[in-house]
C-alpha cells in the first residue's frame, strides 16, 4: 500500500518518495500541445500547486520520473525537451504594500542568484521582466512562468478593503510589465481562487485561455470518481478496517458502504455539471486519520463570506442556487464588491449542478452545496446565528431538549420546538417543510448531541437522528409540514395530530432505527407536525419508545 501524500504539494518528491500520485499528465499534454497562456481558478487545497510543481519538472527535464505515468508512454511527450522554469508561490507577505514588494523581490534574487544573474530592478514587474529575459539569453530557450495563488495578496486581505486594493494595484502592475516578454516565453500558467478581473493578466497577456469552467479540463484538479477507485482502493481497505476497530464502523461494514459515506461527505464537487471530483485534502486526510471530519473546512480562510452572508440571511446559507446564472455572474469579482454568489462559487462552498448552453442567452449555471462538509458547516454558522438572533441560551436549551427527549415528554418537546419555529424573525420563513427542516437541524445542531440529517437507511431515510451515545439514548425525528394558513383553530389542531401521527406512521412503517453496536441504546421515535397560519407557526410532537 502506497503511503498518501498529506500536505504534500512537491511533485518530485511525491514520485521519489513512492506515495500515491493521482496522474492528472494527459491534462498537461493537452495544454502544452494547444496553447500558450492558461489561467485556472479552484479553491485552496484542491491540487493547484502539485499541478503547477508537476508542470515544473517535466519541462524542466524530469523525464525519468514520468516513465510510470500517462505522458511517459507511447511518445506522448518529448523528453528532450528542457526550458528554464520561474515558479513564483504569490501566498507572500501581504500586510502592507511595501511587505508585499519586498517578498515578491526576495523570491526573484533567489532565482537570479541561483542562475548567477543580475536582474536589480527599482519594482517587482520590471525585475521579473529583466528575469525572464536574462534567462532566455542564457539557456537559448523560451521561459516557463508558473504563477501559483496569484490572488492571495487580496483574497487574504479582504476584509481590510484598503489594503487589498492597495496590493491589487501593486500585482495590477507587476503582472502587466510581462507584456514585453510575450514572446520571450514558451508557457504561462497562472491559478487562483478569485477571479478580480485577472489583475492586468488579460492585458499583459493577448491570448488568455481561462480554463476554469472547461469541460475538457473539469478534472484537471480533484479526484474523479474513477480515479479514486483506481488509486486508492487499497487505502480504502486498511481504512475500513482501522474504523472498524475504533467502533466507528458497525462490523458488518464493507468497503462499499464506506466508499458511498466518503463519496457523500467529500464529493460533488463541478466546473462542468457533468464532471464529479472528490476534495483533494479531506479524501486524504479522511483515509490517513480513518474517521470523517471536517478537515478542508478547518483550513480554508474563505469562512469570512460565510459569516457576512449570515449577517444578513442566515437561511441562504443553506439553500442552493436553483437560478441559471450567467458565466459572467459566478467567476467575475472586484475587490470591495464581493457578491455572495461568486464568492462562495470560487472558495469551494458552492459548485456548478447544472450547465445550460442557451443560443440566444449564452452559457448559465445553476449551483449547489457539493456535500457534507460544506453542509455541516454552513448549518454551524447558521446555528450560531439563529441561537444569537433567537437570544437562547445553549446551555439551558441542551438541558431542556435532553430531560424532554429522556422523559418521552411529548408535551415539553411542542413547547421547544413551537417556541423555536414562532419566535423566528418574518425574513426566516419560508412556506415549505424544507425550511422547517433547516431549522429544526440548527437547533439541534446547537446541542450536545450527535445529528444526524437524513441519514440513508434499507427502507428510507428519516428526517432527523439527535444522538447521545454515551448516555445510550437517540432519538429519531419524521417532520410533516403542510401550509393551509385559512383554518379556524380547531380544524388547526385536528390537522396538526394528524400530521404528527403520519410522521410517527412513517417511522413505524419503514422500521426506520438507529443501529449500534450497544443494543442497549433507547430508541425515542418522534413525530413532529408543522403547519403555517399567518405569520405563525405551531408545532405539535410525540413520542414514544
């Protein structure tokens, strides 16, 4: 079993250290084979970087470390081939101007004095315009610019908008000087997370391919489905494994069933809306730590947009993009005007479902939360925030939902859930069960408890779990929503038995359970009725063991 490679983003060194390199080389091929000047925009931790230090060695003359890969076969490639490389790594110093300067010169001396070249310049532009040339002179060749994070000086900055338009004036600057050097260079491909209008790229650059939203180039970064099952199957088994005797897998569990629960907390992720890939970092950190979390969320920077958009709406957090979109809608961002949209669209925290290529409208997209984690997270903000809005004290609602869920309290359980569902502010409301839904998940959410959404099942999938397992109890939850809002009041509260009693049916019917490893676990089965009359919202519940 080939060991994974965790926060590993060197390309030689993933080849000679034999760790499982996911060959994204027929990409490659293809770009160098079509064209000349790329952009490619991805968010944080999805394979950028191993992208452009693969790009690096191959035309740098690692020939020998691609015998094993796509482009090593069939004389896809020319291996004598060999071109001077400048990699530039933009994640510098950027808290002030002069910082951001004084970073981007010092990588430059490094690769002058390494080539023992002078290039001192007064700016950043004019010293890698000066680079770039002295290079080709040297080597007789044509020079290779890869521009990694080209955005970070801004995207890190975003929240202090003057210092981020300071530092976008100063890239604005330092990428148009390469201009002159067009012909001087025989491949430049940038990346990014945000767009800003590329910065002076397109004017420093005739021909700019952003490739970003490319069907052909929809798994250049990632890891498609079959790619996964190619390169990590046998990770997959040592991980079923190791979960199994951690007790965070039932016994009975097969590599199957683990692909299907990594594939919902990981993958979904599209530039295309046909092409599905997997997160790059959290695949591998899920396989080399053998439990799910979290874990591209707890690195990402990109929580700011998240945060401003609860501010405003909590429930959009929560809510795909049903809306066809135009192109120019979800990639186009200026600093100091950070719509939603794009900016969770290019972080990673929404993704392309569907594409529409409409003659006399253009192309246009609709989005989507990619998966679990997203998800998970996204409902963290928003149960911060509702339990802010709501002024509910967490402490006091644990112990209220526990003693009610222990005590099969019907009657407590009503009165949480209506307060919950009436004390909401208008602009939370929606007239559908999947409002309520969301809701009821935050909540919970908020509680020392384990909540579980619709989790799947042989006989169907149940709305809510809310799990305690060290006190061995759990309570399944099947919410019924209808929205007559013109009865009187006792036809309202015929209704609401009514749709509890369904909901408590379908528990019944579909057999709908917790498994555990400790049969002694207590099963609550909870029917939760909801309806909308006016601006007010009843809830009725149930219970029983």
């Amino acid at each position: 079993m080939k060991p994974l490679p965790l926060n590993l983003q060197n390309f030689i060194q993933i080849i000679e250290g034999g760790y499982v390199y996911v060959d994204k080389t027929p990409f490659i091929a293809k770009i160098l084979s079509e064209g000349q000047n790329y952009f490619l925009s991805r968010p944080r931790r999805f394979g950028k970087s191993l992208l452009l230090s693969t790009i690096k060695a191959l035309l740098s003359g690692g020939g020998e470390l691609f015998k094993n890969l796509w482009i090593g076969q069939d004389n896809a490639f020319d291996f004598t081939q060999k071109f001077p490389v400048v990699y530039l790594d933009m994640a510098v110093k950027s808290s002030s101007p002069q910082s951001l300067e004084d970073d981007i010169k010092a990588k430059l001396r490094h690769y002058a004095d390494a080539e023992n070249i002078n290039i001192e310049e007064p700016s950043p532009g004019a010293m890698l315009s000066n680079l770039i040339s002295k290079l080709k002179f040297k080597y007789n060749q044509k020079v290779v610019l890869l521009i990694d994070e080209y955005d970070s000086p801004i995207s890190d900055n975003i929240h202090d908008k003057d210092l981020a338009e300071a530092n976008r004036n100063i890239l604005k600057y330092f990428y148009y000087t390469l201009k002159p050097r067009e012909e001087d260079l025989r491949l430049v491909f940038v990346t990014g997370v945000t767009r800003f209008a590329f910065m002076g790229l397109s004017a420093a650059f005739n021909n700019l391919n952003d490739i970003t939203l490319e069907d052909e180039y929809a798994g250049i970064c990632g890891i498609t489905l079959e790619e996964f099952d190619k390169y990590f199957s046998e990770n997959l088994s040592n991980s079923l494994d190791k979960m199994k005797e951690n007790g965070l897998l039932d016994e009975k569990a097969t590599a199957g069933q683990l692909r299907s629960k990594i594939l919902k907390w990981y993958d979904g992720y599209s530039w295309d809306g046909k092409t599905k890939v997997l997160n790059p970092y959290s695949i591998l950190c899920c396989l080399r730590k053998s439990k799910f979390s979290n874990y591209w969320i707890q690195t990402s920077p990109s929580v700011y947009f998240l945060d401003k958009i609860a501010a405003k709406n909590p429930l959009e957090l929560l809510d795909d993009v049903s809306d066809k979109l135009a192109e120019e809608a979800i990639g186009l961002t200026e600093v100091g005007k950070l719509r939603p949209i794009p900016a969770l669209f290019q972080t990673g925290y929404l993704t392309v479902d569907k594409y529409f290529d409409i003659p006399s409208q253009g192309s246009s997209y609709t989005l989507k939360i990619p998966n679990w984690e997203v998800k998970n997270n996204r409902y963290k903000i928003f149960t911060e925030t509702l339990f802010q809005t709501m002024n509910l004290d967490a402490d006091r609602e644990k112990r209220k939902f526990y003693n009610a869920l222990k005590g099969q309290d019907s009657q407590n359980l009503t009165l949480i859930f209506s307060s919950l569902f009436a004390g909401l502010p208008a602009i939370h409301h929606q007239n559908n069960e999947s409002c309520y839904f969301k809701i009821l998940y935050g909540y919970l959410n908020g509680l020392e408890c384990l909540v579980l959404p619709e989790l799947p099942m042989a006989t169907g999938t149940p709305d809510l779990i809310a799990v305690y397992p060290e006190e061995k109890l759990s309570g399944i939850i099947e919410l019924k929503f209808s929205p007559n809002k013109t009865i009187d009041e006792v036809a309202k509260d015929k209704l609401l038995i009514d749709l509890a009693n369904e909901a408590l049916l379908a528990i019944e019917n579909k057999h709908y359970s917790w498994s555990s490893r400790d049969k002694t676990t207590r099963l609550v089965k909870i029917g939760v009725g909801v309806t909308l009359r006016g601006d007010c919202l009843v809830l009725i519940g149930d219970a029983r063991s």
